[in-house]
C-alpha cells in the first residue's frame, strides 16, 4: 500500500511538473504567435524582463534577446523625447550604447542604426561620457537644427521599425522558446 501511495504521489508531481511547464511554454508560444506587430514585440519584450528580472545586464543576455530588448526599449525612449531622452539615461551593460546601435544593425533597421551611429559621433570616439551630467553637456552643446535632424531621421523609419523588429522576431522564433 505504502509504495501504491508513493507511486500515486510521484505520478501527481510529474504531472503537475509537466503541465507547469506545458503552461510556461504555452505563454512563450501564444506570445509568439500574435499576428499584431505592436502586441508581439511588447508581449515579448515583457517576457524577458520576467526572464531577466528588471535590474538585468543586457551584456549578460542571448544574443538574440538584446536585440529585441535594445531595439524595443530604446525606440520607446527615443520615440518620446529624441535622442536627448535616451542620453539621459543608461542601459546596463551597454555604457556606451554601443551594443543598442548593434541591434538596430541585427534587425536590419538601417535608417535607425545610422541615427543611432550620427548621435555617438557626437561625442568623443563615439562614447558617450558614462556620467550622465557629462553626456548630456556634450550633447546639449550640439546645435539644436543638428540634434532635429538626427532625432527625425531616426523617426523617419521607427513607424516601420515595429514591423522590422516583428519580422526579426518571427524569423528567430525558435530563439526565444527558453522566455517563461
């Protein structure tokens, strides 16, 4: 009776073990398969920030999860407030943003990546101070007309950027199966 009881308790945890995972791996999988451009790159960009915790390095990332975090997070602030809005803060892991016009590069939104690159040529051999107070002194030295034209030549493909990051996404699906 004792090993009937023992073997029904082993059964029950496996089970339950198999459909936690099933479950996680469903999550990945629904996220995965949305046809919306904007829900598939937030969902997924949500999922990693789970995976990752909030306080990540992103040097410590899959490589193929940087270029979804980089590309998605920085769009969103440079989108919002230009390249002033991404200068005012930090990427961790990425000091000299460096790795973020890398992904720009990987998903193959050019027109970005070269905004990207013109906004570090700004500063001494393209590195931005990681003080943020110096960077920011730096940049806001920079003519206003020279920060626009970079700022709307990042916008002029960041509507399609979302596409381009979705495509990347679908592309590599594969890749990104470990996210719970």
């Amino acid at each position: 009776m004792r090993y009937f009881l023992a073997s029904i308790v082993l059964l029950t945890t496996v089970t339950l073990i198999a459909g936690c995972n099933r479950t996680m791996s469903a999550d990945v999988n629904k996220v995965l398969d949305m046809k919306d451009d904007f829900e598939l790159c937030n969902e997924l960009f949500k999922l990693m920030i789970k995976h990752y915790g909030e306080d990540f390095d992103v040097s410590k990332c899959k490589e193929k999860d940087q270029a979804v975090i980089l590309v998605w997070h920085a769009s969103g602030i440079i989108d919002n407030g230009g390249f002033q809005y991404l200068f005012e803060g930090n990427f961790k892991g990425d000091p000299y943003f460096a790795r973020t016009a890398a992904a720009f590069k990987t998903i193959k939104a050019s027109k970005c990546a070269e905004a990207i690159e013109e906004a570090l040529k700004l500063f001494p051999y393209s590195k931005p101070p990681q003080d943020i107070n110096k960077r920011l002194k730096i940049y806001q030295a920079v003519s206003a007309a020279k920060q626009e034209a970079i700022d709307v030549k990042f916008f002029s493909e960041s509507k399609e950027m979302m596409t381009t990051l979705a495509k990347y996404i679908r592309e590599n699906r594969a890749e990104f199966k470990h996210l719970k």
